[in-house]
C-alpha cells in the first residue's frame, strides 16, 4: 500500500477538519442548540438555588444527547451527495478506519466544543467545582460514544431524503445507557459520594463503540452508497 | 505529464466479468452478461439511456453488488493494490468527488496522498489540464466543465491500472476532450484497461476497443 494506516487515518482526519472549517454555521449549530436549552430551563422552571443545582446534571446531559442526535445527519451525508464516498469506498484499504477518522473529525467539531461550554453553563447551575469536574469528565467519555453510536444510524441512513426523524428514533435507544451513566455520575458526585463506578462502565461503553461501531458503519455506508 | 512509475503493467492483467446478472424491481438490467478487456484495450459501453451502463460501471467498482456473477482482475477483486502498491483500479463517476469548500488544489491534493502521487507533480497537472487558473479557487465557483477536468485530473494522479469512467465526456469543450482522449491514450498505451461509457465518439487512438451494447442487444 502506498499509504501507511495512521497516514490514511491523518490525511482524511485532516481534509474532515479542513471542510468543517470552511463551514463556520455547521459547527456552530449543535453548540449554540445546546446553550439555548440549557439556559432555557432556568428561565421556565424555578429558579432557586439548590433546585437548579439537582436540575443541572440531567438538564446537561440531555441537551448534549440532543446537539448530538441533531448534528448526526451531516456526517456522511454530503460526502454520499458529491461522490466522495464512492471514493473513500473504492480505495484498497480498510473502510473502518477511513469511517472512524471522519467520525472523530465530526466530534471534535461538533461535540468537543459542547464538553467545553458546558462547564460554564453549569456554573450558572450552582453545580459545585468537583461536580463540575464529573461533569466534564463524563461528557469528555461519554460524546464521543453518542458520535460513534451515531455513526452507524448516520451511514445507514444517509441515502435517504428525509433521515432526521428516523435517525433519532434509531440511535436514540442506543445512546440511553450513556445518558443515564453520565447524568448519574455528575449526580453522584453532586451528591458527595465516588462516582468511579458509572464513570468505568461510561468508559467501557466508549471502548465497545470504538471497537464496534465503525466497522458495523462501514457495512452500513456500503449498503447505503449502492 | 509522463507517467507516474516508469514501465508497462503486466501483460497477464485482463479484467473480466461472468455472467453477471442484475435486476431493479421488475426489470432485469442485465442477464448473464460476460466481458474482458486485456491490458492495452478499452471497454466501451454503450446502450439508450437506462440500459443499465452506469449499474454495470459500479458493478465492475465494486460499489454495486450483482446478483450473480463476478467482476475479477486477474483473477482478485479490482479493489485492491498490484506488487508495487499501486492501487488497480480508479472509478470515476457523474459526481466529481470534490468538496466545494476546498480549492482545487487542495481537492486534489487530498487525492494525492491516498493515491502517492507526488504532491510536488499536481501543479504540472492543472496545467494540463487546464486548470492552472483555478487551483486556488473553491470548487463551488468551478463551471460543471472545469469540475469535471479535475475529476479527470484525480483519475489520472491515481495511477491504477483500470480506468472506470462514466460518461466522460459531459460538460468538457473540445480542449477538454482532447486533454481526456490523450490522457486515455497515454494510459492504454502504457498497458492499462479503460471500461469507459460514452455515448459520443471518442479517440482512442491505435488502442483496440471492444464495444459493449446494453439495452436492446443484450
């Protein structure tokens, strides 16, 4: 093979982030759907302190599930629509990794910049420091498995017209457990005790997608690219 | 723009498909269809609209599976690389493959180093293929024409021995086609296989064509 795995893996990472770049309003929308929920609640719901306090892991992570789910349908849907992935599944290499570099290129534009704002947001939560810390490390965990969940709605469904309804309800499912793992570790810690144990399995749910979702996603993406 | 690796393929690459068969719905696109095409030689297609030459195109990439029947290029799958690490085969399709937000150079650089081609030689290409003009533009401002250039300047930077092109020459004007049929030339010339669909005329020069009619003939 002309090119070395981690070089194929680099220079589709890199085009990824460089296309991204040159499309400012696609990177901005799951971030700016995530701090327009959150700073929703505080504004319907009671204000108090100690209320928004028990409110914020929940709020937050549920808003990141949803930027998420919302920001899925781009994935490889204009690569399909210009022919690039006709070309990425035509090369002699594995179509696993070339999925698991666009899937990281697609977090690291659309779901690093919500683990970076969400610390902020949960200060206007009243969310104490060690709290927040959980906080991050679980979105730090737990967005990059929503993405690469996705991934595999997003393949199956990027041939169609109309995806972001069933997108949803096809991954949605999926991403429960790390919702609920994320929001009870940021819980946990809120509440003063050791919240290692949902951030373990959070990270061993990390470690399955890693292994499983972007080979499943390629099969998919042949399937939805016929 | 000589080419890439110095020296002919070898002369015991032949591309063949037996009896592949393709049916869309109700209406079978294809039968028991079988080809080759030795080293040297181009593949025409041709048949009217609908006739199945596209399906057939991507059947031969790869990208569409038969229902029966197998594509081989010496006996392996056309996905793949030769001895020297080229990659065999490059399909060009009606979508050109290039994103609007990047220039194209960089489009075309990012092809480049998937297919090791020297990253130093693309300037030499735009200007072949007359491009040299918009290598810093975005390809969103390109005219369908111009884009189409640059999809044929991909095919020609990947250096694989098999040719796959759909209808190539939509949207070129006459320097355009003059650069795809001497790129064509120069490819079979160096012992490579070209499975083209075409509906005008085009010169292959001393090459020998198989014609392939879908449709009717079939």
């Amino acid at each position: 093979m002309n090119l070395g795995l981690g070089n194929l893996f680099w220079v589709v990472l890199q085009r990824d982030l460089l296309v991204a770049m040159r499309r400012w309003s696609d990177i901005c929308n799951p971030v700016i759907f995530f701090v327009l929920v959150v700073a929703l609640f505080p504004l319907a719901l009671n204000p108090r302190a100690e209320f928004l306090r028990a409110l914020a892991p929940g709020v937050l992570w549920i808003a990141a599930l949803l930027a998420a789910l919302l920001s899925l349908n781009q994935l490889f849907r204009a690569d399909i629509e210009d022919g690039t992935m006709e070309q990425l599944l035509t090369l002699p290499y594995p179509l696993g990794l070339v999925i698991l570099a666009k899937t990281l290129a697609h977090w690291l534009v659309t779901g690093l910049p919500v683990v970076v704002v969400a610390p902020l947001l949960a200060i206007t939560y009243h969310l104490p420091a060690d709290a927040i810390g959980i906080l991050l490390l679980s979105l730090l965990i737990g967005t990059p498995t929503l993405s690469l969940l996705g991934s595999i709605g997003a393949a199956l469904t990027a041939g169609l017209r109309q995806s972001g309804v069933l997108l949803a309800l096809m991954v949605g499912p999926l991403m429960l457990p790390v919702l609920m793992l994320g929001a009870r570790a940021t819980d946990i810690a809120l509440s003063g005790d050791d919240p290692t144990g949902p951030l373990y399995l959070l990270g061993a749910l990390l470690a399955l997608a890693l292994s499983l979702a972007p080979p499943a996603a390629a099969m998919a993406i042949r399937i939805s690219a016929d | 723009m000589a080419r890439r690796r110095g020296g002919g393929f070898r002369e015991v690459d032949l591309l063949t498909g037996t009896g592949l068969t393709l049916w869309r719905g109700a209406n079978c696109l294809f039968d028991a269809l079988s080809f080759s095409a030795a080293p040297g030689n181009a593949l025409l297609i041709r048949g009217p609209n609908g006739s199945g030459k596209t399906t057939l195109l991507r059947v031969i990439a790869g990208l569409t599976l038969a229902e029966e029947g197998e594509v081989k290029w010496n006996g392996t799958p056309v996905i793949g690389c030769d001895n020297s690490g080229r990659h065999l085969m490059t399909y060009c399709g009606h979508a050109t493959a290039l994103k609007p937000e990047l220039t194209t150079m960089e489009n075309l650089r990012f092809f480049a180093r998937l297919s090791g081609y020297p990253i130093r030689q693309i300037g030499e290409l735009l200007v072949a293929s007359g491009l040299a003009a918009c290598a810093d533009l975005p390809t969103r401002v390109l005219s369908a024409g111009q884009k189409r250039r640059a999809a044929l300047a991909r095919v020609f930077m990947s250096g694989a021995q098999l040719w796959l092109l759909d209808e190539p020459q939509t949207n070129l004007d006459s320097a355009g086609r003059q650069f795809l049929e001497r790129m064509l030339q120069e490819h079979l010339a160096g012992s490579g296989t070209a499975v083209i669909v075409a509906h005008q005329s085009i010169d292959l020069g001393a090459a020998p064509v198989t014609v392939l009619q879908m449709g009717e003939a079939a």
